[in-house]
C-alpha cells in the first residue's frame, strides 16, 4: 500500500496486497513445514487467545494500511499533478486484495494436496523424510509444466495473435502514398501491406515540407521517412537490405542529417520524438528504422529482450558501412535514436572501437530499459554529486543526462566529436527497475529525488521490487511522466544532440508552443 513509482488504481493496488499477503502466507506456511520436517511433529496448535490477537493485530494493521494508503497514492499523484484518488478506492482495494488472495490460497491449497499425494505414494518406495522431499518436488514439476507449458504459452500465444491483427489492420482512412518519393508509394520496393500499422503511422505522418516552412520562415524540404515492416522480408539482414536500398532510391545520403532509429518492441516510433527532429532539423533529415517485433515493449522485455538485437545490428551495419565510404566533408552527419526497448537495442549496435575512425555525430536515446549495461554503466560511474535519476558523467563531453528540468547545462567541458544524450524521466519504473531492488536500497531513493517521485516513497525489502515491477505494466498513460515521453521534452534534446545552427531558447520556447497544439503527447 506504501506509494511507488506509478500511481496505482485500486484493481492494480489491490492485485498487488493480495500477492504480497499470498507470499507472506506462503513464508509462513514455509516455516512450518520446515519446523515439521525437521522435529518429525507438529507444532503445538496456538490457544484461541493467542489466534484472536494475532487476527486482531493484523486487521488493525490491514485497516490502517487502507486509510493511509489513499493518502499515499496521493502523494504520487501530486507529484504527477493528477487528480487526487477516489473516496471509494480503499474498499475496492480491499475487497480485489481479499479475492486476490484466496485465488492464491486455493492454490497453494492444491499443491499442498498434490504434495501429499505425492509424500504417500512416495513412502513405498523410500523412507519417511525423503518422501517428505519427493512431494513437494514432484508437485512443483506439475505446477510448472502446467503454468508454463498451458497457461503462460496460451497467454502469449493470445497477445502475440492479437498483435499480429492489430499490425496488420489498414484503417480506411489510410491510404497508399500517391508520391514516388516516400516509402510505400509508387515504385517503392517497400509494400504498403507489409508496412504494419505503426510502419504506415510513422510514413504517412509527421510534419510536411510546408509546414516546417511555414515555422522557419524559409524555404526547406520534405523529410525522408523510410520503413520496413516484419512481413516485408524473412531474416533481419533481408529487411535491412530492403530498408537501405529504399534510403538509397529516396536520396537519404545526401540528406545533411540522417537517424538510424530503433521502434518499440510493437514497432512504434513516437510522434513526439520524430515530428520534433524533422523540425530542428528543418526537414534536411532522412530516418530509417526497422520492425523487430509485434509485441509491446513491457511484453518484449519479458518474454525476449534480445530478440531484436540482430536486427537493429544488421541495419546499422548496412548504412554505416556505407556511410563510412563517402567523402567526409559531404556525406551527412549520423545519429542512433530509440524509445525504450529500441533505446537498448540502438546500443546494443555500437561498434565503440570502430568508431574512433569513422565516428559518428551522436545518438539521442529516452527511457532506456533497465538491461541496457551502458545505460547502468552511465549511471553506476556517474560523478558523486549527481542523482542517480539524473547522472553527470565524467566532463560530459560525450555523454550527458536531462528529465523534465533539464540537466544538459551542468558542465564546464564543451561537447565533443560525438554526442549521446540520454532523455528518462525519475519515474520511469522501467529504466529504474533492478533486481538487486529485493535486498538492496536503490541509490535513486537516496539524497535528492527526482521531482516526479512521491516524497514518502521508502525501500521496502521485496516489497519494492514487487511494486516496481507492477510499475512497469502501468507506466504510460500519463504524458510527461512515468514512461510517455512527450515532444516538449525531445525539444531540448534533440537540440542538444543535432546542435543546429543558430538555436535559441526563444526558438525552442516558440517550437514548444507550436508543437503542443500539433501533438498532444
């Protein structure tokens, strides 16, 4: 019930008190049973007494955690300048804690049966104690050939069956690009069908030459979009040969700017982040990403995080490749960009060694997952008087942090040949997030928060590591905070990364405000 990262709705808050009440049911019937096995008798039962206080205590205690839980959910929800939590939250909460927990129990019910079952059948063959093993043993094979031989592969089959009719869906409002010169349209060898529906979304969006013209008062031309899909092609080395050869046909090199740029694990590029550089850059910038996966990220991340590793590696290897054959003083300036699973596989590419001869110009990265190791290594080296949700590192030459309020004015050393910029926001459970959160007190908690972290969130040891992981699941939603990055914050970044001639404060003031009318994120 203690605040954590994410404000929590009463089905998530009391999904996760009646987990937490199974697991310390379960540490206590644990408990017994190693007494059991080890003294051969039972415990003596309490007295009716000593179970009447215990009962009451814990209900006083269950009691008050409800009252006061929706005053720190609250606190949560001021840091997010949410409205505050609903007057009947705490009874929803306790009654889903109260069904939560007895589903968990029936199960546990059941292994027990199991278990005895197994302990019976087992005597015939070994002695006492060693059946006592055997059962538990044997019930725990059943249990996790049924959860993760049926229930979890039907749960996944199911979201991935689901994700693959949502990617394919053409809504009929979208419809083929009529223009040579965009990916999709007449002769593209890019198929419209096999785009998916963000690889169409991002194609057939974002802002026109006209529009970025009108901004700039000049003249300046339409950005190059190009997009391969997961159906387009069998193996990540086909679809990254399709999606150079369009940047080729499209004119991508001679673009003065080009962005390598890695989708989410459904294949979403966010608005936000790629409107906001078609701008700075002012439409001189040609983008070429690729499809990895249908499944969200949160889901990519569970299920295989490195799953699309091999794909973001063989499309950078085929444009830097090329790129590194041009003229230097005329081939464009390249950039890496990803969100979430995309900002880790976007990493995952870089060839550091390779780059001291042909270095690239820089990458901007948001919302960095918590198994990126440069992300972590970033953080763990950062210099002492940074917060760990917004580290400084080293003369911040190469390598320089910003959340909400800033962050990329802190040093004295001036940029250097290639620029990394990391955008993440001190409430995003899925940068933060950390195994080490079960016996450990994350250094984020420590000294100085971040301004979107509730003031009374404290280190609870498991607890945590359960919260934050329920985090994870819910973190979107909110615009600014949590994991949804929004444009307004890609502004500055992407400044900071591009470094374009003559920008101002006034100019990205004044890009800010004409943004937030175009795209609400």
């Amino acid at each position: 019930m203690t605040p954590s990262m994410v404000p929590r709705a009463p089905e998530l808050q009391g999904g996760l008190g009646g987990i937490v009440a199974g697991i310390g049911y379960l540490m206590w019937v644990v408990c017994v049973q190693a007494v059991v096995w080890l003294r051969q008798v039972p415990p003596a039962a309490p007295s009716l007494l000593a179970r009447g206080l215990a009962l009451f205590a814990a209900a006083s205690v269950a009691a008050w955690a409800l009252w006061q839980g929706a005053a720190w959910q609250d606190t949560v929800k001021r840091a997010w300048r949410l409205p505050p939590v609903d007057a009947s939250a705490p009874v929803m909460t306790a009654l889903i804690a109260v069904a939560v927990f007895a589903v968990l129990l029936l199960i546990g019910r059941v292994f027990l049966l199991l278990s005895d079952r197994w302990q019976r059948l087992s005597r015939r063959l070994m002695g006492p104690r060693l059946a006592q093993i055997t059962g538990p043993v044997a019930a725990a094979v059943i249990f996790a050939a049924v959860i993760d031989g049926i229930a979890l592969r039907a749960v996944l089959r199911a979201v991935d069956s689901g994700a693959r009719v949502a990617d394919g869906l053409i809504p009929p409002d979208s419809a083929a690009p009529t223009l040579a010169l965009v990916s999709g349209g007449p002769g593209s060898a890019v198929d419209w069908q096999e785009m998916g529906r963000w690889g169409r979304s991002f194609v057939g969006s974002g802002p026109s030459a006209a529009d970025i013209s009108a901004f700039w008062g000049e003249a300046t031309p339409q950005p190059i979009r190009v997009y391969v899909g997961l159906n387009a092609a069998e193996t990540p080395e086909a679809r990254a040969a399709l999606a150079f050869d369009e940047l080729m046909r499209l004119g991508g090199f001679d673009r003065s700017v080009l962005v390598i740029a890695m989708p989410t694990g459904s294949g979403w590029l966010d608005p936000g982040g790629m409107d906001t550089l078609d701008y700075i850059a002012k439409g001189d910038v040609a983008t070429v990403s690729v499809q990895y996966s249908y499944l969200p990220s949160p889901v990519s991340v569970v299920v295989d995080p490195t799953q699309g590793v091999a794909e973001a590696q063989a499309l950078f290897d085929r444009v830097y490749r090329h790129w590194v054959t041009l003229p230097a003083a005329s081939r464009p300036r390249l950039y890496l960009h990803g969100l979430s699973l995309g900002a880790f596989l976007s990493q995952e590419t870089l060839p550091f060694l390779d780059l001291y001869a042909h270095p690239i110009q820089g990458a901007l990265w948001a919302g960095s997952p918590y198994l990126s190791e440069f992300w972590q290594m970033v953080q763990t080296r950062r210099r002492p008087d940074s917060p760990a949700w917004r580290p400084a590192f080293g003369n911040g030459s190469l390598i320089r942090s910003l959340d909400q309020t800033g962050g990329l004015e802190r040093f004295d050393a001036d940029w250097g040949p290639m620029r990394f910029v990391f955008l993440q926001y001190g409430s995003d459970p899925i940068v933060f997030f950390d195994w080490s959160l079960a016996w450990a007190r994350p250094d984020w908690l420590t000294g100085e928060r971040a301004p979107d972290l509730s003031p009374q969130m404290r280190w609870i040891p498991v607890v945590t590591l359960l919260q934050v992981g329920l985090d994870m699941a819910v973190a979107l939603g909110t615009f600014g905070y949590g994991h949804d990055y929004i444009a307004r914050h890609y502004i500055p970044a992407w400044a900071a990364t591009l470094d374009p001639d003559g920008w101002t404060p006034e100019i990205e003031a004044r890009l800010i405000a004409h943004l937030a009318d175009l795209i609400p994120r």
